[in-house]
C-alpha cells in the first residue's frame, strides 16, 4: 500500500473531452461602457471568489468588442478594446495605441498567449464594417515583463494579416492542445479565414467558403470543446443562424446547419457540456424572445424552447459561460445584467433571472469580452501512478452536491480544488485523513470528472455526478 502522507491531492473538474486544464486567466471581464456617456469607464467583473463582484475601476471607454487577460492567479495583466490596450494600473499601455480595431466591431480585439513563451502575448484586433469594409485583421505583440513588469506592444504592432474583414473574430485550441486556430470571415461574406497560431508565429490562413453572405457584424462562437462553431447569415433574405463543425486538426467549417430564422440578436452561447445552446430570436414586432435548442436534436429548430420574452430589441443581447458555470446574459446600455443558472438543463428550469447582478453604476454597452485562454494549461496525459482505490473514496456518487472524501492513509498539506465545466477553479478546500465533507451545492448540475494528482502526476482519475 502506498504511503499518502508523502502527496498533496488536487480534485480537478474538467471538461473530459479536453486534455488540458485551464487556470484563473479567464476570472476578470473588462466589457462595455456608457451608452450616453462614451469616454466614461466601462463594466468590470471579478470571479475569483467564485460569485462574481463588480468591479469599477476600468478605465476602457465606450466599446462594443474588449479582450482580458488576466495571471495564472487572477490578476488582470491587461484588457483592450481593440484600439488601447490598458494595463494592471488602468492606463494605456507603453505603446499601445493604434492596434487597427474599433470600438464599434463587436469583435473588435481577441487575446491569444504565446504557445511556447509565458510572458508574451498577441492581440489581434480589427475594425470591420465601422470603417465600410474594414481596414482588416491585425496583430500585435504584448511583452509583460516590458515597463517594469506593466508591460508593453512591442515593435510588433498593428501587423496587417488581412485587408477587408468583417467585425467577427473568436478562437480555439487546436487538435494538439497547444496551438490555437484564430478566425474571422471577409467582410460581407462567409468565406472563414482560420489562422494556425504555433510557436513559430501564424501561418497563412485557410479559406473555407461556405457560398452566401454573413452578417460582417454578428459575432461567431466556438463550443466549450471547439468542434462546432456557431454565426449568422442573410443567405435566405433573412437572418438566419447556424451552428456548423468545425475540424480542430485541418480548421475547415463545414456542414453548416440553419437552427432558426430572424434571429436578430448578435451572441449566443453553448452550454457547459455542449448539449443545449441559447440565442435570441425575434418573432414579430415587439416580441423577442431567449430561446434554447437541443445541439443533438434531429430537428434543432423544432428542439427549441422559449425560455424568457421581452418587448425589448436590446434585450438578449450577449452570452457568455462564465467561470461559475452559470451564463450571463446583457442587454443594451443597462446597468445589470441577466444570467441562466443552470444551462445544462433543459427547459425554464435552466433558471433564468433577469437583473440578476448589478454593475454598481457602470453600464454594459452591449457586449462581454472574447474568448480568454489559460498561459499555461496541465496536460492530463500523463503516465498514471498506480494506487488503491481503498485509500480514497468519494461518495455517494451521484447525489444533490455533498460529497464525502475519505482518506483512510495519514496525510499531510492535502487540499482539494474544484473545477468547472471549462477546467476553471471555483472551490478549493484543505483535507485530513478521515471523512471531509466537498460541499458542490454552488455548482451547475451536470457530470464532472476528477483526476487526483501527485506532484502535477495524474494519481487516478473518476466522474462525479451532480444532480
């Protein structure tokens, strides 16, 4: 029998069709701005005690599109809108101004790390149909350790990759959880230009032409998992949404899939397992309406299912899975916004509220950030270490979220962290030998699985079920 004493145990939650663990990057949103006031500092939220807190000291304008980044620990690095770039102090960055997006792009700036480099980062921005058919994709490179540890852009800035591009731009991990496929379309068509990120810079994009036209201002959207991607079109004369694969190996969209006509809404959002997705829909004149659809329905349109209404346009207007699990939902030029509590539920008892979490007198333009991606991610394909089973047990397996960790062995310096659906931290607790209570009752219901590790080793790995 192995002797626990020695090992410090970590109980993640991951999403299991990822191989890589995310850490607290993702846990600052910098987003919005005043709609009658636009030089005033916009809305901020803080997830790193799990709820999230507002924040008001972001001094981003006005803006539609933003990007955050934040340390391994929570800290905000830097956020953008896609023109300035703000450091950890709220000023404009050293040499960051100019980046080539707009504050009018809904996707106007998105963050990606360095694959092989912690310290360093590119921030692709663009400005789309703002400027009548953009000025196009650029890149630039942020340097943190520049400034005395504020950071800087470095010479690498406002790179041209692309001229014409529309206001849609979003990410996702590649196939060999390390690259990073980067994507946005021609202005005014769905012809996707899908950029290799590695590290040894960005490859020339690869063109998938799906043969109609796009919104060039509604934004697209990856699944948690990456392999299906979600954007409008006004192919049929309507506005029409999709949701096609996506290859994470070749980055080829294809077999595109119309879920719903006149959906007039710019975000939408897939829920933590990916089976349920949300979006607006407009069903007559004062009448929109939340709908959400079942992904793997024979009949996506006919899976879906009303889940709030409003007389109000601007309703609805953005969605955005959060590091609690839950999914927050904006509104044009509010002070709160709305969230789902539960989107792995299907139907009303998903738990929608409206104004749920107050801004504390900052405004939401419109939109949350982009897609905020770890610095560093754990692979979890490492060599697992043989132990008893009879040492540690987890129980009882499913139930309402109290679950009961006993260690039979002497321990010492053991602490669980949980993490969500994304592989995001969101409850950590310090463990003894005996019987220790893992209270989950704050998390979304829905299946989870756990490693234990030993010295960043995989020890054993399970599922855990939330219900």
């Amino acid at each position: 029998m192995m002797d626990l004493k020695k090992y410090t145990f970590v109980l993640l939650f991951f999403v299991f069709q990822l191989n890589i663990i995310g850490q607290k990057e993702d846990r600052i949103w910098y987003f919005g701005g005043d709609c009658t006031n636009a030089a005033a500092g916009g809305a901020g939220l803080d997830f790193n005690s799990g709820n999230p807190i507002a924040l008001i000291n972001s001094a981003m304008p006005q803006t539609e599109g933003s990007a955050t980044q934040s340390n391994r620990n929570g800290s905000i690095l830097f956020y953008t809108d896609g023109v300035d770039v703000f450091d950890k102090t709220h000023s404009i960055m050293l040499n960051g101004s100019g980046l080539g997006g707009h504050v009018s792009s809904e996707q106007s700036s998105l963050i990606i790390p360095f694959v092989n480099d912690s310290t360093k980062f590119y921030i692709f921005a663009q400005d789309g149909m703002p400027t009548a058919n953009g000025t196009g994709l650029h890149y630039s490179i942020v340097d943190i350790t520049l400034n005395g540890n504020l950071g800087a852009i470095t010479a690498t800035k406002a790179v041209l990759l692309q001229p014409g591009t529309s206001e849609i731009l979003t990410a996702t991990k590649h196939a060999n959880g390390m690259d990073y496929w980067v994507i946005t379309t021609d202005f005014d068509s769905l012809i996707f230009n899908t950029y290799k990120v590695t590290q040894f810079g960005i490859s020339p994009p690869i063109k998938t032409n799906l043969g109609f036209n796009s919104v060039s201002w509604a934004n697209i959207r990856f699944n948690n998992k990456g392999n299906k991607i979600t954007f409008c079109s006004q192919y049929t004369g309507n506005l029409v949404r999709y949701i096609a694969d996506f290859n994470l190996t070749s980055g080829i969209v294809s077999n595109q899939i119309p879920i719903d006509t006149g959906a007039v809404t710019d975000g939408a959002e897939f829920s933590p397992n990916d089976s349920l997705f949300y979006s607006q829909s407009f069903l007559g004149l004062g009448n929109f309406v939340l709908h959400q659809y079942k992904i793997f329905s024979p009949n996506i349109y006919a899976s879906r299912q009303l889940i709030q209404s409003s007389t109000y346009f601007a309703d609805f207007c953005d969605f955005k899975l959060a590091p609690n699990g839950k999914i927050y939902v904006s509104k044009e030029c509010a002070d709160s916004i709305d969230v789902i509590n539960f989107p792995n539920v299907i139907g009303t008892s998903c738990g929608f509220q409206r104004n749920i979490l107050w801004l504390a007198n900052r405004k939401q333009y419109a939109f949350f950030p982009n897609e905020i991606f770890s610095i560093a991610k754990l692979p979890l394909s490492v060599n697992k270490i043989s132990i008893s089973k009879d040492d540690v047990k987890i129980y009882p397996n499913p139930n309402n979220g109290l679950f009961t960790l006993k260690i039979d062995e002497e321990i010492k310096n053991a602490e669980i962290i949980l993490f969500n659906s994304l592989g995001q931290r969101v409850y950590e607790q310090t463990v003894i030998q005996g019987l220790n209570t893992i209270n989950t009752n704050n998390l979304a219901k829905g299946l989870y699985n756990y490693i234990l590790l030993q010295d960043k080793q995989k020890v054993d790995a399970g599922k855990l079920s939330v219900e």
